[in-house]
C-alpha cells in the first residue's frame, strides 16, 4: 500500500487497477518498479490530502509544474526477502 500526500500545490493523479493495464516490464525486486501501459481514472489532489493505492492499483503523477509530495510505502513483512 502506498500513501501519497502534497505538502506544496496540486497535482493529477491517474490510476487503475493493474489487471486492466498492458506490462511493459515486470515487477523487479532490485528497483521495486514495474512498467506498465494504459489509462485509467484522474483525479486533483490539493495541498494537504492525502491518497492511498493497494497494491493491487497502478497510478502516475500527472503535474507540468514542481509539487512538494511525500510517498510512503507500507509492507507487511512475512518472514524475509531474498535480496535484503
């Protein structure tokens, strides 16, 4: 899960669920990146809210300006992780 706030301006976000989304390259552990290709739903988000995405959702920042935001990612650890 990820928690996304803007401290300074506002800015677009795009999101959709990833299964309706095309992979351009895979989940990578080493990057914790996945690339993926489509269109989904925009919505504004203003100075002082904040957004959450499953992990299950894939979302852009969409802004021709610079915004200050914070992005926060939350895990839940079960056991270990081969590349830590």
């Amino acid at each position: 899960m990820k928690c996304i706030t803007t401290c300074k301006g506002s800015k677009k976000i795009e999101y959709a669920p990833k299964e309706t989304l095309q992979v351009v390259e895979y989940y990578r552990d080493e990057t914790d990146r996945e690339y993926l290709k489509g269109c989904g739903e925009t919505v504004e988000v203003h100075e002082g809210q904040i957004v959450i995405c499953d992990i299950h959702e894939a979302y852009r920042f969409i802004c021709n300006n610079a915004v200050k935001k914070v992005v926060l990612k939350v895990t839940i650890e079960d056991g270990y992780f081969h590349n830590k």
